[in-house]
C-alpha cells in the first residue's frame, strides 16, 4: 500500500510540475510577438508568410504580422505619431518635411542598425548614397523600390509612342486620361517639364512662373477623366489611351490584358524612392524584426518580385537569373548610371510646398 501511494504520489507531482512548466511563459512554448506595418499596398501582404517563416526557424518566434495600407502619404506620419506601427514605407524625403523633421521635440522614428541588414551592401551607389534618409550622420531609412511618376500610354490607341509630357495637353486625348490628385506636386513637375523648366528649377516654385504653371495646370486637371489617389486604377486602364502612373497600375493592367508601356519623355520626368523607417516606439525584439523585414525585403528573390509584382525598379543589383534580360532592361536592374539621368525626389521647402498644394486646388476647380 505504502508503495502504491508513493507511486501515485510521485506520478501526481511530476503532473503538476510539468504543468506548470506548460503553462510558463517561454518554457517549452514558442514567443509571440507582433509587427505592425504601415505600408503602400502590395509591400508587405504577398510576403508574410516566408516571413514568419525565417521569424520561426530563426528566433522560434511566431509572429504577427498587421499591415495597414494608406492611400495619403500623410497617413505614414499620422501611423508613427499616434504609436501605431513599428514600420512605415514613405517616399524617402517625407521624415524631413517640417512636421516630421523636428527629432529634438518628436522623435517618431529611430536609426537602424546596418549591422543587422546585410544586403544593404548590394545596394547600387545612388541609392545607397543617398544622404535624404540620413540624419545626424546617421541612416534611418533602407530605399526598398524605385519607380516614376510616369507617363503611361495604351499602345493599341497610342501611335507612335509618345515623346513629350505635352500629349497630355493634346487635344485629341481630352477625357481620355487619368492623372494623380493626392500628391499635387507630381502634376506641377510634370507642367513645369512641358513647358521647357529643368530639374534645377523644378523643385523651387521661386525659379517657375506661378501664372503660366498655372494656366497650363488647369488645363491638365480640367481635361483628365479621372484622378486617382494613392495608385491609379487599372480596371479603368482598358477606357484609356494615357494615364500617370507609379508603375504598379501600368503592371496590373498588364496582367489583365493590356498592352501598356512607360514612354521616355524627352523632357525626362521624377522619380520617387520608397524607404523602410522604423518608428521611434519599436523597442527590442520589435526592433529586431523590423531590421529583419527590412533585410528580408531587400534579398535578392523579393527585389526580383518588386519588377514583377509592382512594375518599378529594385535597389540592389544581385537578382541574378530571378529577372531576365528584358525585365533588367526595362526596369533599370543595376543601372547606376540611369537613376542619375531622373530627377529624384527632393525635400522642398515649405514655401514651395504650400504654393504646388494651392495650385492644383486651384487647377481641380475648373473641372465640372
């Protein structure tokens, strides 16, 4: 009897013990932990899964990824302010507008820790280079893509490819293209281009004729079909012959049918940079996976997937045969020396700023 109840005793004990070992946080369970994104759509949802994948055979964590996709560039500020992403995507130049670019008083976002990115150095020199998302000698954006603010053209309507932002302006394609609205100073580049201004003048409303941008910047929104906010529609791309376009409608429209390509506007034309920043509020293992979505997106299999998926440009020059010649070609694959012929972005004063925002609302008036 004695030794019966000992047996039960101890198989009672061992029990308890190894229950209570299961329900210990970090004993014998995988870790939880969340990543929230705030990203451009199509720049983090296809590419969870992989994710969480390295995240687990790495870490043994398993974690959450939460995207939220915005269509306002304003909305990566709002994101950070309001402490609800560990990670954003904006242009490259949005953390030294004004509001953003006050670190003593609002530090919304935080350095990396290039040690934990690896790939960056496969990064070609002018976006690597690039001393935008630098701050105090220290980086903390990661460009991710590049693409235009472009002129796209439907080649079953348009013939010849057009050479000139000045088709836009054509009479003959009135109605019958669609244009940006939430980033008006896309609309004024382009206008000023048109109308003969270089990339020095572009950027600074004190070297462009307001009157003239003006009359012609009416001119473009009153004519257009439709104006899209965040990426044009490529649903609507089979009623068109032109439309302006990041590149990734242009891609979709493809997809489904279409016969569209970028042209080469003689003028030349801008392009943006999209960055990874981490926010301020992202604090050890949050940090850590934020530098490992960062790195991650900048391997070579996702850099290829940012040509296919997106229809823009990857930052590094490694993808190998994961892209082939014509892909390369058109999309400027390890072409340093092209990205110097565009005018990239740049952190513009306020002054400028508010006078491109007033003029396109100025310009939306004469639509009907």
């Amino acid at each position: 009897m004695k030794k019966a109840f000992w047996r039960v005793a101890l198989f009672g004990i061992l029990g308890l013990v190894a229950t209570g070992l299961a329900l210990t946080p970090g004993c014998g369970k995988t870790k939880k932990e969340t990543l929230r994104i705030t990203c451009w759509e199509g720049y983090a949802e296809p590419y969870v899964a992989d994710f969480q994948k390295l995240i687990k055979d790495k870490y043994q964590i398993d974690v959450e990824v939460k995207i939220s996709n915005p269509t306002d560039q304003d909305e990566f500020f709002l994101a950070v302010k309001d402490k609800k992403a560990d990670l954003i995507s904006p242009p490259i130049e949005l953390p030294k507008t004004p509001r953003f670019y006050s670190y003593a008083e609002t530090p919304y976002l935080q350095p990396v820790d290039i040690n934990n990115i690896p790939n960056l150095k496969n990064m070609m020199p002018t976006f690597l280079n690039d001393r935008t998302p630098f701050f105090n000698d220290q980086r903390y954006g990661v460009p991710y893509n590049c693409g235009p603010y472009g002129l796209a053209y439907n080649t079953e309507r348009v013939t010849p490819a057009p050479d000139s932002w000045n088709i836009l302006w054509d009479p003959a394609y009135a109605g019958k293209y669609t244009i940006n609205n939430n980033f008006p100073k896309v609309n004024v580049w382009i206008t000023a281009l048109a109308l003969g201004y270089g990339y020095e003048d572009i950027f600074d409303i004190e070297r462009l004729d307001r009157a003239k941008i003006q009359e012609k910047l009416n001119l473009l929104a009153q004519n257009a079909k439709s104006l899209w906010d965040g990426s044009a529609n490529p649903d609507e791309f089979s009623e068109l012959s032109l439309a302006t376009d990041w590149g990734f409608a242009t891609a979709q429209a493809n997809n489904k049918g279409g016969k569209w390509l970028l042209a080469s506007p003689k003028e030349g034309g801008t392009a943006w940079i999209d960055c990874w920043y981490i926010s301020a509020e992202a604090k050890g293992m949050t940090k850590t996976l934020a530098e490992e979505w960062i790195n991650f997106m900048l391997d070579p299999v996702r850099q290829a997937d940012v040509v296919k998926s997106q229809g823009v440009s990857p930052v590094i020059s490694n993808v190998g045969d994961l892209l082939n010649a014509s892909e390369k070609a058109m999309f400027h694959v390890g072409d340093d020396d092209y990205f110097k012929t565009v005018a990239l972005w740049r952190v513009m004063s306020e002054e400028t700023e508010k006078a491109f925002n007033d003029m396109w609302e100025e310009a939306k008036k004469t639509r009907k």
